[in-house]
C-alpha cells in the first residue's frame, strides 16, 4: 500500500459507503429488535455486578408487563375488545 494521501483517502471514502450501506440495509424491524434484545437483557449495568444486571432484567420485564396489562384494561376500558 502507498503512503498517497489520494489513496488514503478513497480507502476512507469507500469505508464510509460501505459502513453506510451496510447501516441502510438493516430492517427497521431487525434493528429495533436488537435494541429491544439489548435493553432487556440489561446490557448498560455494570461489569461484574451480577445483582445490578438482573434488577434490571427483572424491572425492564415486570415494566414491560405493566404497560402489556395497561393497554389491555384501556382497551376493555373503550370496548375495543
């Protein structure tokens, strides 16, 4: 490889696309739920602390839980089902 600073920079350039193509392509659907996995598996707690990780898997699942339950009674609430 030269040291050509044109080179270096078509190779940066061409990166880019690539890392844009690759973002672009992704399914709203498949990136959403990979977040969703990644929140509820607690992924932002801590290195180490086993109790901060499944407080939060716990809080994140019974949160889940209640809006699942809020909705229902809203919809029991307006007859929709």
């Amino acid at each position: 490889m030269s040291n050509d600073p044109r080179e270096t920079a078509r190779a940066a350039e061409a990166q880019a696309a690539l890392d844009r193509v690759k973002r672009d392509s992704e399914s709203l659907l498949s990136s959403s739920m990979g977040r969703a996995a990644e929140h509820f598996s607690g992924g932002d707690a801590p290195d180490g602390d086993r109790i901060e990780l499944w407080g939060r898997r716990i809080g994140r699942s019974l949160s889940l839980l209640g809006v699942i339950a809020l909705a229902y009674w809203l919809g029991h609430q307006l007859k929709i089902w």
